[in-house]
C-alpha cells in the first residue's frame, strides 16, 4: 500500500481535471486564469479541522482529510 505521501505527491505531479479551494465564509475567491477554481466555503472552526500537512518537494501543502473531519 502507498504511503499517503506518496499518493499525494503523485496527484501533485500531474494537471487537476479541478481545483478545489477551502476558504472563509468571508474571504473573496481567488482569480486564476487556468481552470477557474470550485470553492468550498467553510467556517473558520471547520478551516482547521481535519487538516494534515505534507511537505511535498520542501513545501508544506495541507490537505483536509475528510476521515478525520469532525464538522
């Protein structure tokens, strides 16, 4: 079985089909010019839950794991 990092880092490598965004219920939506994001909007409680780090290529990435989400 791969490691989890290792799964993400092979999703990283290749172009998204979409792009999803966790953001503030208050935040405005980024602008990208290349495959207009779908944004899920959260609270601030929910943007911190669930969260794991992964440093991928020495960048922290963060990725919500909906198995351990408690919204």
């Amino acid at each position: 079985m791969e490691s989890s990092h290792q799964t993400i880092l092979d999703h990283a490598m290749q172009a998204p089909f979409e792009v999803w965004l966790a953001i503030s219920n208050k935040a405005r939506a980024p602008r990208m010019d290349y495959s207009p994001p779908r944004i899920a909007r959260f609270s601030a409680t929910a943007l911190i839950d669930g969260i794991e780090a992964h440093q991928i290529d020495g960048v922290t990435v963060r990725v919500t794991n909906v198995a351990t989400y408690r919204g």
